[in-house]
C-alpha cells in the first residue's frame, strides 16, 4: 500500500509539474513524511527530485533558451546560498508568507485579461533569478518564483518548459552541497524500494507530460501554472507547506 501510494503521487506531481515547472518536491514531501521520519523524507524527496530532474532535462532540455538560463539561473544560484546564510535569523513562516504574497500578485497577472498580456523584459529576468534563489535557499521554495518569472518572459511552451527544467537542475546540483549530508546520515534507513519505485513512477510521470506537451496550448499552460501558483501561496500563508 505504502509503494502504491508513493508511486501515484511521485507519477501524477510528476506528470502534472512537467508544465508547471514545480511542485514535485512540495507534493512529494508529504507523501514520504506521512510514512517515513522527517529526515528520511527530506532526503528522499531530495534524491526523487533530483533525477527527475536529469530525466526531464534529457526530454527536454535541447529547447532551452540559453540566454534565459545565464541571465536567470546564474543569479539564482548565486541568491539561494546568500538565502540560506543571510536569511537564518528569519522565521521560516516568515518567509513563506512574503513568497506567497509574491505568488498572488503573480496569479493575478496571469489571470487578468488586461495584465496577462503584459511580459517581463530580459533586464528582469537576473531579480526574478535572485528573488527565486534568495527564497529557495531559505524554504526551498524557489520553483514557484521561477516559474511566475519565466512564464511572463514571452517563451513558447517548449522553451518555457526546458529552460525551467535546465535551471532547476543547476539549482539542485548547488543545493546538493546541503542535502549530502543529510542523504548520507539518513542512508541506512532509506527505504530504497521505495526510493526506486518513486523515482521511475516521476520518470513515468515525465514521460507521460511530454507526450501531451504538443497538445497543451501555451495559453492552458499559463492557466496552469496560475492555479498552482494560487494553491502553493495559499498553502504558504495558512502554514500547510
């Protein structure tokens, strides 16, 4: 039951964050942690959504628009160490609540007919870097704020998917500096049947969102990420993630 239960959820956020560009981690991290201690939770997740990463950056990651990925994601790598050194002193609700208000302000953008046409010039994009790795570092929150900033950046679907998916692995690889040592304390009480059973299930999940990518409309993909943005700053105020 345990497997089944990891296994739908690691396929269906999979499957579902393929468009948005996140939520696996902030789905998945419940699933284990109702089932396993916080720590091996932690570490799980960490694992899953790693390689899930890599896996959709081998589908993916050739549309990635260059420019985007330096001009964003190299400062966001750069803010999420200065987040999560500089912001220790901040309740981490705190913060929650400041990213969610961020991600409401960006949901109505999307879902104004008058302010949805409305697009972030390049010069923007280096703050939407340090604004999602700033907080990311902190919460690891830093997916939302990526997604609100790309979306706006006047890519087609295809690009707004693989630049995302390019620039939340350089993320996790820097991140990586920190979950070490938690995966390694944590090894000898992973469940790696478990472990292996989310990771193929996202794998799947990956899979499956890539092969409805030439039928989602750009337009259904802003709607998207709108409503997940709407429900994930919702979750952040009230304290439920």
């Amino acid at each position: 039951m345990t497997l089944l239960v990891i296994a739908l959820v690691a396929a269906g956020a999979s499957a579902l964050t393929f468009f948005s560009g996140f939520g696996l981690g902030t789905l998945l991290l419940p699933a284990f942690a109702f089932f396993y201690p916080i720590d091996v939770a932690i570490a799980s997740t960490a694992v899953v959504h790693f390689l899930n990463g890599l896996f959709k950056l081998a589908l993916v990651g050739r549309h990635a628009n260059r420019r985007v990925v330096l001009l964003f994601g190299l400062p966001a790598i750069a803010a999420a160490y200065l987040g999560a050194r500089l912001l220790i002193g901040l309740a981490d609700q705190t913060a929650k609540v400041i990213i969610g208000v961020l991600l409401i302000c960006f949901t109505l953008l999307e879902l104004s007919p008058r302010l949805s046409k409305i697009s972030f010039p390049p010069k923007w994009l280096p703050l939407g870097g340090v604004l999602s790795g700033f907080f990311g570092g902190l919460s690891g929150m830093q997916g939302a704020l990526r997604s609100a900033f790309l979306i706006r950046a006047g890519l087609s679907k295809e690009v707004f998917i693989g630049t995302g998916v390019v620039i939340a692995c350089l993320i996790d690889v820097a991140r990586l500096v920190e979950y070490v040592p938690n995966i390694m304390a944590a090894r000898a009480d992973l469940d790696y049947a478990m472990l292996a059973t989310a990771v193929l299930a996202a794998f799947a999940g990956a899979v499956v969102g890539n092969r409805y990518l030439k039928k989602m409309t750009l337009e259904r993909v802003q709607r998207l990420v709108a409503v997940m943005l709407l429900l994930v700053a919702i979750g952040l105020i009230a304290g439920v993630l």
